[in-house]
C-alpha cells in the first residue's frame, strides 16, 4: 500500500479544548448580548406603554372633569346652586370631594332623576379602597336609588380642588380658596383642579425622588413610578 492511501491521524483530529473553550465563551457574548438588546427593548417598551397610558389617563379625567364642573348649576327653569357645599368634605388624607347640582333626566351613573325634581347630583371623589394604592381611582356618584360609584379615570393618586370666589358680580374671581364648609355656592365663579396621575406600574429602573405641586399641595414621592400633575380651570356658564 502506498502512503497516499494511508490515513493521516494528524488530519483527523477533533477541537482542541483551548479551542473548544474560545468557541463557548464567544457564544456566551452572542448570546449575553441579544439577551441584553430583548431586555433593554422590553424596558423601552414598557416605559413608553406607562407613560402612553398616564398621558391618556390624565386627558380624559381633565376633559370628563371640565364637562361635569362646566355644567355646574345649569337649570332650564328655577335657579338651582350650582354645588351642595354641604354635601361636600375632605376627607382625612386631603383629597377633594365635589358635589355638582345640574338639571338633567340623568345623574352621572345613567340613573333617573325623576325622584329629584329633575335634578341630578352628581359626586366626584378619588376612591383609595383598592389595595394596590397606584390602582386609586377618580369616580363619580349620581343621586339615584342604589347607584354605586362609577370609575372614571384609573391610576389617580390625588384630586384637588379650588373654588374662584367673586364677591363683586363681576365673574372675575379674585381668589381661589379650598373647601369650606362657610362658601356660598353663589359667589363661586370657577373652579381650579388637578389630578396626580400614575403610569400604572413601575416603569424606571431605579427609585426617583420628586415632588409634585398638586395646586396648593405638595406631593413628595420615591418610586420607580412615573407621575404628572394634570390642571385645569373651568368657568361657570350658568353662574347667576
């Protein structure tokens, strides 16, 4: 037999384990790196879904807000006071609690008014009984037999209030006072509000200290929750 036709051991050697080791870690960087690329795309992601779903959450409560305080007293027929001030109250941890008076065949529930004169009642407050504390929520409660609170906006941590007094009739207000339980509904003019709004979950990668002004309040919080102060101010059209 020639030596062409023999096998040559040399040729048919495996991987070295030098070789073998150097293929192992090169893999665990390939993979290390695309498992860090999905982690920081999730990260985005979620970042931007909280930040997203918190700017919607505090539109829509300043804009259902607006509707319900703009109404305020309006009456086809006999005057009515546009806010039952003795219905209303803060409650222990100063949350707003607003209670609007408007002719209509319906409260803020969908319930009938017939047993009321016509007049719905509608009640606006920050409901803290969920037991996750970023779930709180702002709802409204009509005047109709049996009618429990309806949601409106998730993700409220704190609702205030400011009533615009004008003692002059002139519709200009010259200040803007919390609650109390001395306003005369019929000097009040406007009304301030703003709603601390949460992203629903946490969404930073490490805890941030910030201080939110909530109208006359300050809000210190240290979280990995993203917030913002929504604010607004309506007139009263049916002021008399």
């Amino acid at each position: 037999m020639s030596m062409q036709g023999k096998p040559n051991r040399h040729n048919q050697q495996g991987l070295s384990l030098i070789e073998l080791m150097i293929s192992l870690v090169l893999g665990l960087i390939v993979v290390s790196g695309l498992f860090n690329m999905y982690l920081g795309s999730n990260r985005s992601s979620q970042f931007s879904n909280g930040l997203q779903q918190m700017q919607e959450n505090g539109r829509y409560g300043v804009s259902t807000l607006q509707r319900g305080f703009r109404l305020a007293g309006y009456s086809a027929d006999e005057l009515i006071e546009p806010f039952d001030i003795a219905a209303s109250g803060v409650s222990a941890d100063d949350d707003s609690i607003v209670v609007v008076q408007i002719q209509q065949a319906f409260d803020c529930n969908g319930g009938s008014t017939a047993a009321n004169g016509g007049i719905a009642v509608n009640t606006y407050e920050l409901d803290t009984s969920p037991a996750d504390p970023l779930k709180s929520q702002l709802v409204c409660r009509g005047n109709s037999a049996g009618a429990t609170a309806m949601p409106l906006v998730e993700g409220v941590e704190k609702f205030r209030v400011l009533y615009g007094i004008s003692t002059d009739d002139d519709a200009i207000p010259e200040r803007y006072i919390p609650y109390d339980a001395g306003i005369n509904a019929r000097e009040v003019v406007s009304l301030r509000f703003a709603l601390l709004v949460n992203s629903g979950n946490p969404i930073r990668t490490r805890d941030v200290t910030e201080t939110y002004t909530v109208l006359d309040r300050e809000e210190p919080r240290t979280d990995r929750v993203a917030r913002s102060v929504f604010t607004s101010t309506v007139k009263l059209r049916n002021r008399r």
